[in-house]
C-alpha cells in the first residue's frame, strides 16, 4: 500500500443471487398492475361489449359537423325512432325538444327495462344530444295501471 495513500476495496457483485431481485421486482409490477386494474375496473364501471363497441365507434368515425335540426323536426324524429323500435313501440310517451339537443321523454313504463330502452333509443336520433329521461315505472314511481275498465257510476 502507498504511504499516505487510502485503501480502496472493491467488492465483486455476487451474479448468482441477481434471481432474487429479478424475481421481486416482478412480483411487485405484477402487484401493482393488478391493483390498478381493480381500481380502473371500479371507476369505469360495468364495461360490456356494447359499451366498447361504442367507444370505439366514436374513436373511428370523424365529427362531422351537424347541422341542427330545430325542435319540431327532433321531436318528430326521436317519435319515429320510438315507434320503430320493438322494446318501446308500446310505450305512450311524451316527447318534448327543449333546444341544443335536448330531448325529455315523459309518461310512464311497464318496467324499469323499457324506461331504460325508451331513453337508449332516443340517444340513437341524430341531433339528440341529451335526453331527459322522466319515464316513471309503473309499480315503481307510480301505481299500475288497472287494466279493467273503470265503472262510471
């Protein structure tokens, strides 16, 4: 050793247990993604196929621009699209265009799935932006309907 000098040892890495960093490391990537993936999966929500499809519609086609159509012409249209549809071809709803787009459905439903598939249906009408949907269930928001005649006394 020099005099005055300092002493430098340099320890060889041990190649042999570099295995168990790799294999850490993994595991918690594998951790991690997994949590991300839950905590994506909770705040997306139900994710279906026909939500994709969706998604990925709007991704490919371009926004064309749009031009509107005024409220009677709305009205008329997404009343077409209603009546033309099997799920709420029997449904009396009110239709009312409010402007910008926006539509509200009124009236009541037999089942909460055909208030639902009124208010999908309505979406589907180009220029209708954003549909209120006040369909009230029967049984649900309000009492059925009786289906026998009322006797007038």
């Amino acid at each position: 050793m020099p005099q005055g000098g300092t002493l430098i040892r340099v320890k060889r890495q041990d190649r042999e247990n570099d295995w168990l960093g790799i294999a850490l490391a993994t595991a918690a990537g594998l951790g991690a993604g997994v949590l991300a993936g839950i905590v994506a999966g909770e705040f997306l929500g139900d994710l279906g196929t026909e939500r994709v499809r969706g998604a990925v519609g709007r991704l490919r086609r371009p926004a064309a621009p749009e031009t509107p159509l005024d409220p009677a012409q709305l009205e008329t249209a997404v009343v077409d699209a209603l009546s033309g549809h099997p799920k709420t071809e029997q449904l009396t709803v009110g239709v009312r265009a409010l402007g910008d787009g926006v539509v509200e459905l009124s009236g009541t439903a037999p089942t909460a799935a055909a208030r639902q598939a009124a208010g999908k249906v309505a979406r589907t009408v180009r220029g209708a932006g954003v549909v209120v949907n006040r369909i009230l269930v029967e049984g649900d928001d309000v009492p059925r309907r009786s289906s026998e005649p009322s006797s007038a006394s």
